[in-house]
C-alpha cells in the first residue's frame, strides 16, 4: 500500500492516541465556552501505520514526543519547514531494517569500482529521463543527450552529466533570465520544494534498506548528511521537473510558493513511474530502487533498477 503525504500549515496540535494521531485546532482546544464532548468529536484521527511523509510548515504546531517516536517507528519522513516554507529539516529513524549492521559493514566495504560503476548507471539514467521530459514537454531535439547517456563510463570520469544539464536546462524552461540556481528565479522555488520532498522519500528508502543515508557512491561533501539520497534521486529529479513543467505550463502564477502549489508538488511520492517493466508510485519505485542498491553492495546485483520515463 502507499503510504500517505500529510502537510500541515496551520497551527495544530499533534497528539497519539491508540497508535492514531490525534490532529486537534488550537482555537477548539483553548476554547473553555466549547463543551468537551464537541472538542472530542471536532478530533481528526489517522492511522500512523499508513503514513509515509509529514511535512510541518508552521512554527506554531504543537507535536508530541509521543507521536514522533511512532512516526519514526513506523519508518515516516519528518520534514521542518523554514520562515519561507521551505524545508530545512529531515528526521528518519535510526533502524530502519533488521540486519541493519551487516548492511552498513557492506555498504562502507563496497569497492572504489563498483561504486563507480553505480555512478555510471545512476548518470546514464538520469540523462535518458531528462531526454525524454525534453522531448515530451519542450519538443527538442534529444539526440545529444541519447549520445551523452551512452557514452557515459566508470565514475562519469567525462562529466557528462553537467554537459547535459547544461543542454537540458537550457531548453526546458524557455523564460528569460532562468537558469537553475538554487537561489535563482521562479520556478527554481517549485523545483527546490519538489526536490526536498523527493529527497526526504529516497532518504527514508534507504533506511528502510538498512543503508546509510550518509556515505555516497558519488557525492563526499563533508557537510551533508544525505550524500547517498543526494546520489540515488539523481534519475528521479526528471519526474520533479517534469511536474513543475506542467505547473508553468498552466500559467499559474508561481512567484510565490502558495499552499495551492505546494499541495501539486506534494503529489510527488504518489506520481506513476516505470521500472522494471511494471507501473509503481514513485514511493514504491524508490523502495525498489533502495533494495536493489543493497543487493549491488551485497554482491547479490550488478545493476541499480532505476525507472524509465
């Protein structure tokens, strides 16, 4: 079963009750005129077990220690959102699988070979998805990125994957002045959201995998806690790009991060992708995708499955 997005922008009090979280408005609660057994029934309640990912974007939700220890339980995404909605944090649980030890000894001893050869897969499909959101959304031409994608070796040593970025960003987004910044013009704000949201989800894979989160196939920098999700959503981002193309496509006006554009981008666990020749949430893809990373560190696998757009 996919598990479920919940966002919260509004002051609420978040409780457990009978593994339920209890969602209660503080105007009801603080309310002494109302009587108790209308606060009782104005109570939403949600099963945690079928929670995937929670994102708080308010500084004035009230949660308890209760509830974070069962959202982490039960292997749910925690992500904390900035002054300007933007995520800023992510809490995963610390177990996430059984064998947990003997996966991280096998992770940390994976060869400087095999983790290139990881990279090599993980670039090489990330370019074949960018080529067909170009061509699907733009209409461009994409022969280049078939050619890049190919001819992508051990490690990446070439860099390809910039030069067709490069290539990709140039023709996707045909609006003056964009390139893709993190601090750059709309839609770099859709897309920044959208990739925190995809990050926390392949994050919270990778744990349920039993994998470090931390150490990178690719990405080593010092400060980031998250180099293997960073590593692993890689061929992902063309779904997020993809969304965000239909956002602009609409003509809505995506200057500012509404709470009508943030509920499109927390589509993203649930959006339909392909792998392994079956249709699967995005959520689900990922899991895969994790699993299947372990099985390459195991020695069980030669090949990360990927989805194809």
């Amino acid at each position: 079963m996919i598990k479920k997005t919940f966002y919260f922008g509004n002051p609420v009090y978040l409780s457990l009750k009978n593994a339920q979280l209890v969602i209660k408005l503080p105007e009801i609660v603080k309310n002494n005129t109302l009587p108790e057994g209308f606060k009782q029934t104005s109570e939403v309640t949600k099963p945690i077990e079928d929670i995937g990912v929670v994102v708080l974007d308010n500084k004035q939700i009230t949660v308890t220690s209760g509830v974070l220890e069962t959202l982490l339980e039960n292997n749910c995404a925690i992500i904390t959102c900035d002054s300007k909605s933007m995520p800023v944090g992510l809490m995963l649980p610390l177990y996430g699988n059984t064998t947990q030890n003997e996966r991280f000894r096998q992770q940390l001893d994976a060869s400087l070979p095999l983790t290139k050869q990881l990279w090599q897969q993980t670039i090489r499909a990330k370019i074949e998805n960018q080529a067909v959101v170009l061509s699907e959304c733009a209409g461009e031409e994409i022969k280049c990125m078939k050619v890049w994608a190919a001819d992508v070796k051990s490690g990446d040593l070439d860099n390809l994957e910039a030069r067709a970025a490069a290539y990709y960003w140039k023709n996707l987004f045909k609006i003056e002045g964009f390139t893709r910044d993190r601090e750059g013009i709309p839609p770099n704000n859709l897309l920044n959201y959208g990739y925190a949201i995809l990050r926390a989800v392949v994050a919270r894979g990778l744990v349920i995998s039993g994998l470090l989160p931390t150490l990178g196939i690719h990405h080593h920098n010092r400060y980031n806690a998250y180099c293997l999700a960073d590593d692993i959503m890689e061929p992902y981002r063309p779904y997020v790009d993809r969304l965000v193309y239909g956002m602009v496509k609409k003509g809505l006006n995506y200057t500012e991060l509404t709470k009508e554009l943030k509920a499109q981008l927390l589509t993203i666990p649930t959006l339909e992708t392909n792998i392994s020749g079956k249709r699967s949430p995005l959520m689900v893809a990922v899991g895969q995708t994790t699993a299947s990373l372990y099985k390459c560190f195991s020695g069980e696998l030669r090949r990360i499955f990927y989805p194809e757009m």
